[in-house]
C-alpha cells in the first residue's frame, strides 16, 4: 500500500482507507494508495504553510534553482524505473512512458534554470521617488492533475511553482498516483525541503474538493475536464484566490490542397493516437480542403489501418484508455456515430493476446461527418477522428472555429501567405503550421481560449502565473 508524502513523511488516510490501483491493460489491481481527504489535505497545506517560513522560504532562487536541476538529473537517473510504473499505471506503451519521464525531467530543468532569472522592474515616478517591482512566492499552491500524462502534468505545473519558491500541495488523479509519489521521494533525496512538496493522494470529490475550497491556500492550478473545472473556479471564488483552468479541446488539423503530404500523413495520425487519443490537444477533427479530401484522406486512412494497439511491453502505437468510465465514454460516442451511419474510413486493429480484461478500444476514422454531429463538436478523448471537407480558406476559419473550445490547432499548406492569414484567424492557445505539438514543448507557452480555460503554463509564463508582485516605492528626497 502506498501513503502520501505530507512534511517529508509518508502518511496513511487517518481513518486507514485506501482505493486500488488497478492495471488499464488487464483491468487487474496491482497496489492500494491511500484515500486521502479533508484531514489530510489541513496536514499538506499546513506543512506547505510552514515551508514558507523555515528553510524553503528562506532560500534564495540560486539556491532553489540548483536544487530544481538536481531532481531533474534524479528523475533521469530513474528513467527506468519511473518510465515503467508510469507505464505500468496508466497503461501507455513503453517509449511514451520514456519520453514522458524525459519530459518531466525536462521540466524541472528548464525551470531549474530560470529560478534566479526572474528579474523585477524600476518604475520611472515621481521626483525623489525610486519605484521597484519585485515578484514574490504566492505562498500555498494547489495543483489537482488529472490522469493522461501524470508525471508530465506533475512536471508542467509543480516544478514552475517551486522554482518561485512556493509551498506546494499536489492532488494527483485517482487512477495515477504513483509516479507523483516516487518522484516527491526523489525530490527530497534531492535536496528539496521537507513540506515544500506535499502529495496528497483520493478522489476528486474528496480530497480534490477539500483542497480547491481550502481557506488556506493562495492559488489552484486544475488541469482537466470542464465540469470539474467549473466547480474548482467556484470554488476559488470562494476564497478569492487566483486559478488556471488547463480544460479539454477539440483540435483542429487544417489541410489545404497544397499540403506535403508525404510529411504531414504521419504526424496527422500521431496527433490522434498518441496516448490513445486521450490528450488534451488531440488533433481530433481532421479538416480538409474539398479539391484534395479524396486523396488525403484517402492517405490518412491507410495508415490509420496499420495503427496497433497493446500492452506498454509491446510497444506498439497506443495503449488501453484508462479506466472501465473512459472506455464506455469512448464506445458511447462510437455507437452514436456508427447509429447516425457515418462512414467508417478505417480502423486500427488490437494486438493478438492482450488480456480480456484491458480497456481496449479500436481506433476508428470517420469520414464526412455533419458539422453538427456530437463527434464533431464534443471531446471524446479516445482514438477517434473525425473528418469533414472545406471549401476554402474562409470556410476552413469557421469549421475550425465551430466548436466551443479553443486549445491547438494545425495548419498545413505550402502557401506561406495562407499559413499566417488562417493562424491568425484560428481560435487556440498554440497554432502549429505545418508540425503539429501534441506533447512536450517544454519551452512554449501553452493554455486555452474560449471553453479550453485560462492562464498560461509552460515556458517562462508560468512563472508570472505562479507568482505574484509587491511594489516598492521609496522617497529618498
Ligand atoms: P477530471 O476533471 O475528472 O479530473 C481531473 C482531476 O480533478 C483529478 O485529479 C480528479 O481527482 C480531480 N477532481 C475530480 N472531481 C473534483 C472535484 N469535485 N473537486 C476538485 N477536484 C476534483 O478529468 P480527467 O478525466 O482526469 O481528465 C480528462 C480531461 O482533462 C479531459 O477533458 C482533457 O481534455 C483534460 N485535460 C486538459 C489538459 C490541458 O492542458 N488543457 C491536459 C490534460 C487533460
């Protein structure tokens, strides 16, 4: 049974409960970890609290820089191991696990990096008056992660928060726990003070809920669905505390007729199956110019054929999705699909000898699907595209914007004039031309508009997101 890590200590749940931790490839439990709550929650921002003011708070940013970049070099030590119980956990193939380890590695790293070059400013005011601003910790950080990339998600929103030295309080989802606790393990081995990461592990209705409307904490980072997000808004209102909404999407992939296709047909069908569709900015609406649609999709649906679902240890293109709820979601929305008669282009085939018991869900690509159709306008967060032909440039600007979120989007075309013009029109938080990002990016700023949230994470941004100013202002005469 795993504990939590509250103060630098590992903790059970007061009243002794735990949940299971169960295998997405067998549907098999393989641990318990404890089922945190109200009381536990009180502990970690209690410790994060009192990080404030001992050794963390006392710390200067070279200091805590040097110690962020330790626990990046401690979780590269560990790729193997972290990679496997990530693996493990959450059912993805192998080489996603690895790079996703990379990545949380990367994190720490790049913010590692940046601790001590978060610089103030000096405000030009009145005669005799020197004006400076000074960026300070905001003190308690809540960050509730959801399941699909949870060591990177961990790495996104916790190494940013301690690199501007705050007390940090984690909320991992139910179903992924694990790596988030071996890697607070490795962070205080590393040399970060003791409460100034707290893993408080259970259900979001319970210890997600405690830790949203905590009257002690002084920011939430909440990274992912909508509902969920809505409630965790409401509550910081409540308290009148700062969020960032990291929400869901619906990713447009514009391809215009001119669109090298030899280089973009690979990376169209990575930017759905990868992880098995469940990510954020899954590139799930495939949208493609009427001159070409034949052709293209045409290519598009070839390799999706070849796509192969597995166990991590097979290492194929994706995994099980997560959780007997996901795999439901998931085969919902393809039965209203296959009931409405839309055509199936291909699909992707589940390895032979996998357990009964895995979540396993069939790739499919759709073709021709209406632009009011549920799979064209809600998020399935499977390995489900769907594709729909445009007329022209105009035409592509409101299909790619007629959904009610606003995360990626894509543009392919050879035409640079056109490239610009339809990014600048597209509605997203990052407009990829002619590449598409799902993952990694370490480096660039990333965050929704309209439904897909707010605030910005990654790259040096979140560092103003993860702080706050104090202006001085000194008369000397
Ligand atoms: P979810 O909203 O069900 O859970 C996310 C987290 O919130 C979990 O830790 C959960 O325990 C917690 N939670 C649940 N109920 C809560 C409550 N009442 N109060 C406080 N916390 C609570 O999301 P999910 O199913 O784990 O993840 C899938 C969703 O996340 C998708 O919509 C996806 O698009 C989105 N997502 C967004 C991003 C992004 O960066 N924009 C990244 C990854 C996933």
């Amino acid at each position: 049974m795993k504990q939590m890590f509250i103060g630098g200590r590992w903790l059970g749940a007061r009243d002794g409960r735990s949940m299971p931790v169960v295998d997405p490839s067998t549907g098999q439990e393989f641990d318990q970890v404890a089922r945190g709550g109200a009381h536990e929650v009180d502990l970690a921002v209690a410790a994060a609290r009192a990080s404030q003011s001992g050794a963390w708070g006392r710390m200067n940013a070279t200091e805590r820089g040097r110690i962020l970049m330790k626990i990046g070099q401690a979780v590269l030590d560990h790729a193997d191991e972290l990679a496997k119980l990530e693996a493990k956990d959450t059912g993805k193939p192998m080489a996603t696990a690895k790079n996703d380890i990379n990545v949380l590695a990367r994190y720490f790293e790049f913010y590692g990096a940046a601790a001590d070059k978060v610089h103030g400013e000096s405000i030009p005011f009145l005669n005799g008056h020197q004006v400076t601003l000074v960026r300070e910790p905001l003190g308690v950080t809540a960050h509730i992660i959801p399941w699909n990339y949870p060591a990177q998600m961990l790495g996104r929103t916790v190494a940013p928060a301690l690199a501007m030295g705050n007390g940090v309080v984690l909320k991992p989802a139910e179903d992924t726990s694990l790596s988030a606790l071996r890697v607070a393990e490795l962070a205080v081995a590393a040399g970060l003070p003791e409460g100034a990461l707290n893993v408080v592990t259970g259900l979001g209705e319970e210890a997600g809920a405690a830790l949203a409307g905590h009257p002690d904490i002084d920011f939430i980072s909440f990274t992912g669905s909508n509902e969920v997000g809505a409630l965790v808004q409401q509550a910081a209102a409540k308290s009148a505390v700062k969020c960032t909404l990291e929400l869901g999407g619906k990713s447009p992939q514009i391809v215009f007729d001119d669109v090298d296709a030899d280089r973009a047909v690979p990376i169209i069908v990575r930017a759905i199956i990868q992880n098995a569709g469940q990510t954020c900015t899954a590139g799930s609406r495939l949208l493609v110019q009427r001159s070409a649609y034949e052709r293209i999709v045409g290519r598009v649906a070839e390799a999706f054929a070849k796509v192969r679902v597995g166990t991590p240890e097979m290492d194929l293109d994706c995994g099980p999705v997560m959780n007997p709820a996901q795999l439901s979601r998931v085969n919902r929305y393809v039965e209203k699909a296959r009931a409405s008669n839309l055509k199936v282009l291909a699909e992707g085939r589940i390895a032979d000898g996998v357990a009964s018991g895995g979540y396993w869900v069939k790739p499919v690509l759709f073709g021709g699907v209406p632009r009011d159709h549920v799979i064209a306008c809600e998020e399935v967060f499977g390995p489900v595209l769907a594709a729909f032909a445009f007329e022209d440039e105009a035409d592509a600007i409101a299909l790619a914007n007629g959904t009610p979120y606003g995360l990626l989007a894509a543009v392919w075309t050879e035409n640079a004039g056109r490239l610009h013009r339809v990014a600048k029109a597209v509605k997203a938080g990052q407009v990829f031309m002619n590449c598409y990002g799902a993952g990694g990016g370490v480096e660039l700023p990333f965050g929704g508009t309209k439904r897909s949230g707010h605030g910005r994470e990654k790259g040096l941004i979140a560092l103003d997101e993860m702080s706050t100013t104090k202006t001085l202002v000194h008369f000397h005469g």
